[in-house]
C-alpha cells in the first residue's frame, strides 16, 4: 500500500482507523468524519512526525457510514 500526503475520507467511521493512519505520510493530512449520527464531527488529522498525531475538530456534520464500516448491530433479546 502506497501512503499520501492528503488522504480524504468520503464516508463516516466511528472512529479513526488505524490502517487509515497508515496510509498518510508524515508531513501529511487527512480529512475524515467520525462519531455516532446526528453529531458526527468532521476532523482533521495532521501527522507531523511518524508517530505523531494531532486532531482538529472542524464542524458537526452527519455523514452515512464508509461503505463495510456501518457499525454492527447489538445482540438484543
């Protein structure tokens, strides 16, 4: 897998996935949707260092899952 400076995340996650980290390069930026609807918020994460990260929270938002990242359903009786 190649790694990009600029990495945008068209779908919504509940969290940030690893391999997504991965995937960015140090120096680079990407833009992704996290959270639980209706309060997503839109974030943006710099990776400054290798194993350096910071986060931004830019706007709420409510964005439909990433396509195979829905969130599983609970067991309920």
């Amino acid at each position: 897998e190649q790694a990009h400076d600029v990495l945008v995340v068209t779908g919504s996650v509940e969290d940030v996935p690893e391999q997504f980290r991965g995937w960015v390069n140090p120096g680079g930026r990407m833009f992704i949707v996290k959270g639980h609807s209706p309060a997503m918020e839109a974030t943006l994460c710099a990776r400054p260092g290798v194993s350096e990260w910071h986060e931004e929270s830019l706007f709420e938002i409510d964005l439909p899952r990433l396509v195979h990242a829905e969130t599983k359903p609970e067991f309920q009786f």
